[in-house]
C-alpha cells in the first residue's frame, strides 16, 4: 500500500498510525497538497490528502473512509472502534468532534494565509469555533475513565483526539495552548508517548 500526505496533517497521521498498529505494510510519499498536488492528481483529481493506494491499485480517499477499509482488512471484531451499538456510536461522536477542528482549523489556516483581508466575524467565529471545539475534546477527557475510551490502548477516536490536539497546538500557538486544556493536554502526551505515535510524526510545516 502507499500513503500520501504529510504527517503533520492529523487526517494522514491517523490513518498513518492506525496502519502501524495494525502492522500493514505501506509505503509513504510526503507528497503537499500545494506544493505536490499534481503529482497524484492522476490518482486523486481533488489533490487531497489523505490518499490511499491498494495493493491492487485502488485509490480510497478521506480518512474516515480509509479506516473503514482498513478495519475491514484487519477484522471488525479486532478493529480499533467498537463493531456496533452505543459504544461505537459515542467513539464516533468524538471522532466526529476531533475532525470537525481539525477541518475548521485547516479552512481557517487557508483563509488567513491566502485569502487576503479576512472579515473581522469570520474571524471571530472561526476562532471561536476552534477553541470551544478544543473545550469539547477537553471535557470528554476529563469525564473518561482510564488511559483511553477503547480500553487498554488508544482506538480511532483516541487516535483522533491525540493528533488533532497537537496539529492545532502547533498550527494555531498563538491562539490555544494545550496548557489551557489539561485534560486534553494529558491525553496528548499520553498518546504521544507511544511508540506508534512517535513513528508516525512530523511537526508542522505551514503551507507556502
């Protein structure tokens, strides 16, 4: 298999940690979306990353979906979300949560770097957005039980939760600190300890 995206994009970073517990071999290109965009346009025509390319040679595009390829691949019963019911129904909801910044992070990134002059209630909201999205994944850390919501390791929404709290730490230091977020903050450099976390890593590099 063959990954593309740079790993301080918390979209490739999940799948990208999600393949190495799994233990599937994969390739990586750290291809940027802005600065490699066409060389795998023939493979995406979005120019999006996260991009997967099967043994086979089918292209599965958006983290969400590539995970549940790679669930499927390695058995539901085994998978890092729970199969069905309430369980999986909450672990989502977090994930959701995590992605829903993340997305809002990066839309915000594009406008404030390439947009030109930014309405002031964009900004606000946008920012706002961001930090009570940051509060949400706080406060659900804080009311969990143990290390992690999958059990005794990190699952997808643990995952989630991890790697968008540092890409937003590191992309938006002037606006939120993950000191303000302890909880979340203790989640992070929990996860960040692992082994898995630490193959899969790569700090920040603002698109130019």
């Amino acid at each position: 298999m063959l990954l593309i995206g740079q790993f301080d994009s918390p979209f490739v970073r999940r799948v990208g940690i999600a393949l190495r517990i799994y233990g599937m071999a994969f390739e990586h290109s750290p291809f940027s979306v802005m600065g490699d965009g066409d060389k795998f346009a023939h493979l995406n025509p979005l120019k999006r990353v996260p991009t997967l390319v099967l043994n086979d040679g089918e292209v599965l595009i958006e983290s969400g979906a590539i995970l549940d390829y790679l669930d499927e691949a390695y058995g539901r019963d085994k998978a890092l979300i729970a199969a069905s019911g309430p369980a999986r129904r909450a672990a989502l909801k977090r994930i959701a949560t995590a992605t829903a910044v993340a997305d809002k992070a990066v839309a915000y990134f594009y406008t404030r770097r390439f947009g030109g002059e930014v309405d002031p209630f964009f900004t606000q909201r946008s920012e706002a957005q961001i930090r009570d999205g940051m509060a949400a994944l706080n406060a659900q850390c804080a009311a969990r039980d143990g290390d992690w919501w999958h059990g005794d390791a990190p699952g997808h929404d643990d995952i989630a939760v991890a790697v968008v709290a540092r890409f937003v730490s590191e992309a938006y230091g002037w606006l939120v600190s993950l000191a303000d977020y302890p909880a979340l903050a203790a989640h992070s450099a929990r996860a960040e300890g692992r082994p898995e976390f630490q193959a899969i890593q790569q700090e920040f590099i603002p698109p130019s």
